[in-house]
C-alpha cells in the first residue's frame, strides 16, 4: 500500500520572518517539494503568525498543484479562514503561545461539543477534518464520535525517546493505536518530529496513510538542498513499504 509524504513548510517562512525580507519564497518552496515528491504541502497558521502568514495560506492556496493541509487551532479565527481558504485537509491542533513546537495532541475528549461543532463546520465547507492527537484509544474514540475523518497521531514521544527501551514501548503505542483507529474506520495519519533516521519504522505500520514531516526536511535541506531532502524522505517512505 502505497504512503504520502505531506512536508510541513513552516520553517521557510521562520527564515523568511527572521529578516523581514520577501524571500525565501514559499510559492517556490513547496513547488520544489511537489516536483521531489512531497504528496501535499503543510501549514501551520499560527494564532501568533510566527512563521505563517494569512497571505501565504491565500497564495498557496492558489497555486498548489497536490494539496493543502491547513494545521490550526479550533478557533473561530481560524475557522473563519479556513472555510474562506478551503484547503484540502484541516488539522487541528493544541496551541499555546510560548510552545516552540506542538508538544502535544489535542485533547478531544475533553471538548467533544466544540470539535464536533468545528468537523461538521468544515465537512459543510468540504473540508476534511484530521485531529492531531496522542497515541490514546481514548482521545481515538473520541475523534470518532466528533465525526472527523482523519487523525494524525503525534509520534513526538516516540521521536524524544532517549533510550532504545523506550522507543520500543512508544512504537508499540503508536502501532497499537493505528490499527485500532483503522479499524474503526478512520483515516490514519502520523507525524512530529520524524527524521531520516527515526522515520522508517514508523513508515512500516501499514494502516498509515500520510506522515506530515517538516523540521528534519528544512533542516537538511541547508546541506543536501529541498529537492533532494524532500525526495530522500519520499525514497525512504517507498522502501518501508517495499515500494
Ligand atoms: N504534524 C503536526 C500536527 C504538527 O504540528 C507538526 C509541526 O508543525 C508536524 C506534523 C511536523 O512536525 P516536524 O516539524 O517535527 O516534522
């Protein structure tokens, strides 16, 4: 079965923003990870607009020739702007403000009346909702009575193991987790904090259908270039499956 890679551009804009300057170009960017096999481009509109910009998620919307993940908050800003944009796909995501990344998955099961209000929102807008949320059968259950389509498991645990033990036991976690939500019928997606040498095996549990990797791809892009460092991880997805 085939895997798709979604590359988080993100970190282009953080350079973009750290001077101010009109490039690097996002536009381009993201033409180059679909030429080098990226399956759709992810984005995280932030509600403190760190990196992303209202204006960028209008022009890739625009010119995009795969698809577009729009990351966000279940805010009525966001909201807003994403059934104005109309990407593709729409994560949701637990923000705060002094995070320098994700730390963690959304807690569903805690707002079901208010995840719902938003997949439902969204599914008018034909707009797929995805929840990023925590390798938990119960935030799973959750996703399902919320009615969203997707998931994305957040494999950030599993990226910050720091002894083998430990990656074992959030690898199970994470296998475990993906087979019981495919099960239940939802799309599996998984993603945070994957790299070259840590992405292969998650890439190997069959029930998952995209990972969205962002950080590792920019970062090696400095050395190797975007179209190689996208096309590496497209290489590396395509061998754990046998492909
Ligand atoms: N998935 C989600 C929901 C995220 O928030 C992020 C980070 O923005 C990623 C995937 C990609 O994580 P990373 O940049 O660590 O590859």
């Amino acid at each position: 079965m085939s895997i798709f890679l979604g590359v988080n551009i993100d970190h282009i804009a953080t350079l973009r923003q750290a001077r101010g300057t009109p490039y690097p170009s996002l536009v381009e960017a993201a033409r180059i990870c679909e030429n080098s096999g990226a399956d759709s481009i992810t984005l995280h509109l932030r509600e403190d607009r760190r990196h992303i910009q209202d204006q960028d998620v209008e022009e890739l919307k625009h010119c995009l020739e795969t698809k577009m993940n729009l990351e966000m908050a279940a805010t009525d800003e966001m909201l807003k702007i994403a059934t104005h944009i109309s990407p593709e796909d729409c994560c949701l995501v637990p923000e705060k403000r002094q995070e320098l990344t994700t730390e963690g998955g959304l807690d569903v099961a805690s707002q079901i009346n208010r995840i719902k209000e938003v997949c439902t929102e969204l599914s008018t807008n034909n707009i797929k909702t995805s929840l990023f949320i925590d390798a938990d059968k119960y935030q799973i259950d959750a996703a399902v009575e919320c009615g969203a389509p997707i998931i994305e498991i957040h494999t950030g645990h599993y990226a910050n193991a720091s002894t083998a033990a430990e990656l074992n036991i959030e690898l199970e976690k994470i296998s475990d987790a993906c087979e019981y939500a495919h099960n239940l019928g939802l799309q599996v997606n998984a993603g945070h904090g994957l790299t070259l040498e840590n992405t292969r095996a998650i890439a190997e549990i069959s029930s998952i259908v995209e990972l969205n990797i962002g950080h590792s791809i920019i970062a090696r892009s400095l050395f190797v270039g975007l179209a190689s460092a996208t096309s590496e991880m497209k290489q590396l997805l395509k061998e754990a499956r046998g492909l």
